[in-house]
C-alpha cells in the first residue's frame, strides 16, 4: 500500500492528508492559524507558525495512523505541499526572509498592477506576486535589490523540504504569467519587466533568475531530504526519500479534487475566500480586470473569478449565534427565496472585482424587510457566492456557457443547502462529490500520487492527469447534483440586485 502525503496551508487552516495509491484517507491532522494585520494594511503569516502548523498537523496524523492501522508512520513514497496562491515572500541568497510575507489579502499594489496590466496588455491583479514585486520596486522597497529567490508559502516549504526552487505551473502562474504554448513563464513579458523595473531601480538580477522554476504535474521536483524529513517530523521517526511533486496553488489544488481539470469544465472552492475556476476550451476573446487568466496543473489556460471574502463572515455570524452551522443553514432553508429584503456584504478585506481596496462587514435591510433568523441566514450563504456571480457576469457577457459546476469546501458540508443556493445564483447545476468536505489537501495529495505515478517504471501508461483522475481516483465516484430552480433564480437575481445596491454605501464606509 502507498502512503502519500498531502499538505495545505490554507487562510485558517493547514491540514495534512494521507491517501493510499486509490485516494483513499488514510490519516489526517490539522492545525488552525489566522493572518495578522500589520501596520500599513499587510496582510502576513509568521513563516516560524507555518512551520509549527506543519509539524503539529503531521504528528496529529502520524497517531490518526497509527490508531487506524497499529503501524508506525515512518515513510512517504510521495508527498506534495500546497497553500494559498500569489503574495510576496522574497528571500535573500542563504534563504533567509528578506521582508514580511504578503498575502492574496494584501490590496496594496493598485499602482503596480495598473502599470503592469496595461506594459503586458494582460490583466494583473494586485494578489500576483509580480505586482507586489513591482510595487516593492515603485516604493523604493530597501529589500528588493538583495532577492536572490522570490516565492510563494508552498513555494518556500517545498524549498525547506527539498532544497528545490521551484513551482507547479498554477502557483507559477500566479506569480507571473505562464505562456500555454511553452508551459513556462512568458518571454515577451519578462523582457517587458525588466525594462520597466530598470527605469526604476538598478537591479542586480532580470526576474527569471530569481522566479522559481515552473513545472507541470507529474514532473520531477525532487525529493523529502533527510534535513526536510526531519523539519516535517522532528522525531526524527520519518525516513527520507519521498518523492516531491511540484508546489501548487489552491487553484489547482481544488481542480484536482473536484476532477475539473479537463477543458471545459468548471469548479468552485468556497472556504475564507472563493474562486469559481472554468478551465477554458478557447482563449478568451478579450482581457477583463476583474478576472484573472492562470493556468492550471497541465497548463490549459484557466479564467477565475475571485472573491477575497466567502465565509469568513458566516463564522463570525455562527459563533455569535450558538455555533451549529448545520442547525443554522437548514433553518435558512425556511427564509423567503430573495431573502425579505435582508442583505449582507461581507467584505473582511478589499475586494478586486467590485473594485473596493478595504473591506467593511455590512448588514442592512429596508424598512419593510421581513428580518427572519432564516433570511438573514439564507443573505449570508447567498453573500458567500454574490462576488464570483459578479465576476462571472462578465464572462457570461462573453458568451461562456457554463453546462454545471463543481463545489468544494466546507460550506457545502451541510447537505443540500449551499449546493442548491449556488445552482440558483449560477444558472446552472452544481454538484457536490462524496469528497466535496475533503478540500485542498486531499488534492494535492492526488497530485503527488500522480507525481509517484509518473515517476515509477510503468510511468508511460499513467497517461495525462485528466485521465489519470478518472480512471484511478474518480471512475464510480458518488455524489450529488441539484438543479436550479425558477423560484431560486429568480430570488438570487432580486437578491443580487439589492446587493449591487449595498455596495455602494458599503463603498462609502471606507473612504
């Protein structure tokens, strides 16, 4: 039986998973943390608590293992680290951290990613690394002339455990963009980059050399070293030799577990943030700011709506309320299919695709609102899903069909509840596998059995990773679809035009 290994670090969560060679859960252990607010609106994880994170939710699955099976966890024959793409995590030529590490939360480089969209002629949020690059640069940053590596989170533990600077192709495209006809970082753009920056600032590196390098599923990106075996499991109990496969973003991580990695088909991850991912059959016709083109784990170009906020606000609401998520959904079921007139923003931070650089939670309802338990919980889920519906109108606009859709993530643990509401605010079917709960980390372990796979002496037949998913993972997979209905339609429409409306005094909370 293998044991492969798949961790993510994810916005309040890292989870460790162990799968044998059929996906199958083995073991697993977590471990909670929570970004900090800096001064100067930064975003940040202590890397020390990344690392801490890290050990605790492996020791818990090390006694998740042993308890299931009686057996000592002490080798991987795979592993692969995944976390939350984009930010700023620069680190000088012995490894050490040149600046505070920047999240997808920070909205602080607007200059940058203007500047940058219109260079490329291709749309660069400000989560991407390189905006936050170039901001660093504008600003007169005094760490950015001492980078010899520039990264993501899982991009620097895989660095710790390997000793490898490299990135799977979705968190490389995060970072910058990745060309789907060389399946590595565009060239054009970069020599663009370093003529933009050299204007600047007097560098002593272009960018390519201090990017990691981009690599596909399956491709080798070395392997656990004793030093990293050890940082994983201080014990000492972990024998080392795993084989790595390359760092991944959620993005990827997510089209993994929701078996969406083949063109033409579409998921949504909804955990802290969303992101309603279509792996598209055909370019896009044009560039749009609020949607973000990467690429996924084989390189098909991806389009995404992003929302920075998903359920962060439903937790705080949970809490207050008695903390039974799934007595409160169901009750939500009772409220009217537009909500009564109750709307809820639940903007922690900035939100891109509205185009908001802070973020106010905001509750408001008319007069006449019928101000239900039910309703006021049925506005926060339908809020969860109000901005990637916003930045799918855009796509929509374009002529994008969306023949059903894949959610994933814990909002969709109570059955039936936020599945049906997201086939409602979509227009389309959503389905919701048995593994839906399973998240990131049980993905990422996928793409390292399909890294073990393709490294092994039968590799040839393992074929590409949409195949491979569905015959060695998928094939049988139980779950369940729910269709919209017109009642539900026509409620979120109304519902996300009161929305609309709310944002605009929500807007005006921050200036």
């Amino acid at each position: 039986m293998k044991k492969i290994l798949g961790i993510e670090f994810g916005s309040t969560r890292i989870k460790a998973v162990l799968v044998d060679e059929k996906a199958k859960v083995l073991a697993s252990g977590s471990f909670e943390w929570e970004n900090r607010l800096l001064p100067g609106n930064v975003w940040s994880y202590r890397l020390e608590d990344a690392v801490k994170g890290m050990q605790t939710a492996f020791a818990e699955l090390k006694k998740s293992y042993r308890k299931s099976t009686g057996k000592k966890l002490d080798s991987l024959d795979a592993f692969g680290i995944s976390g939350m793409m984009h930010g700023y995590l620069p680190l000088d030529a012995q490894g050490r951290q040149l600046a505070d590490f920047r999240t997808w939360r920070c909205t602080l480089t607007a200059e940058a990613s203007e500047k940058l969209t219109k260079a490329f002629d291709f749309t660069i949020p400000q989560r991407w690394s390189v905006a936050h690059l170039y901001q660093r640069i504008l600003d007169g940053g005094k760490e950015v002339g001492k980078i010899a590596f520039l990264t993501t989170l899982a991009g620097w533990v895989h660095f710790r455990l390997t000793g490898e600077k490299v990135a799977g192709l979705g968190e490389a495209s995060g970072m910058f963009p990745v060309d789907p006809a060389t399946k590595d970082y565009d060239a054009k753009m970069l020599k663009k980059f370093d003529r933009l920056a050299s204007k600047k600032a007097k560098l002593p590196w272009k960018l390519a050399q201090i990017l990691p390098r981009a690599l596909p599923a399956g491709a080798s990106a070395g392997t656990l070293t004793a030093d990293g075996a050890k940082l994983l499991d201080p014990t000492g109990e972990l024998a080392a030799g795993a084989v790595a496969a390359p760092p991944e973003g959620d993005v990827q991580t997510g089209m993994a577990a929701t078996n969406t990695v083949r063109p033409g088909t579409a998921n949504i991850s909804a955990g802290t943030s969303a992101f309603a991912v279509v792996c598209l059959d055909k370019p896009l016709a044009k560039r749009h700011p609020e949607i973000d083109v990467c690429v996924s784990s084989t390189g098909s170009q991806v389009a995404m709506s992003h929302a920075n906020t998903c359920t962060s606000d439903i937790n705080a609401w949970v809490s207050i309320l008695g903390g039974d998520y799934d007595q409160l959904f169901l009750e939500s079921l009772k409220g009217a299919p537009d909500c009564g007139g109750v709307v809820t923003v639940p903007f922690i931070g900035g939100e891109p695709v509205v185009h908001m650089d802070e973020g106010r939670p905001l509750v408001t309802r008319a007069p006449d609102a019928d101000f239900t338990l039910a309703n006021f919980m049925r506005a926060n889920i339908y809020s969860a899903f109000a901005t990637v519906r916003l930045g799918l109108d855009i796509l929509f606009a374009e002529g994008l069909k969306l023949k059903g859709i894949t959610g994933h993530g814990g909002i969709f643990k109570s059955k039936g509840v936020a599945q049906q509401y997201l086939a409602d605010a979509l227009c389309a079917p959503a389905t919701c596998l048995s593994t839906a709960g399973e998240g990131g980390a049980w993905g990422m372990a996928l793409l390292a059995a399909y890294a073990e796979a393709a490294s092994g002496a039968k590799s040839k037949g393992v074929g590409k990773l949409e195949d491979y998913l569905d015959k060695s993972v998928f094939k049988g997979a139980k779950g369940s679809t729910l269709k919209p209905t017109k009642e539900g339609m026509k409620g979120y429409a109304k519902y996300l035009e009161n929305f609309k409306k709310a944002l605009a005094a929500d807007a005006a909370l921050v200036r």
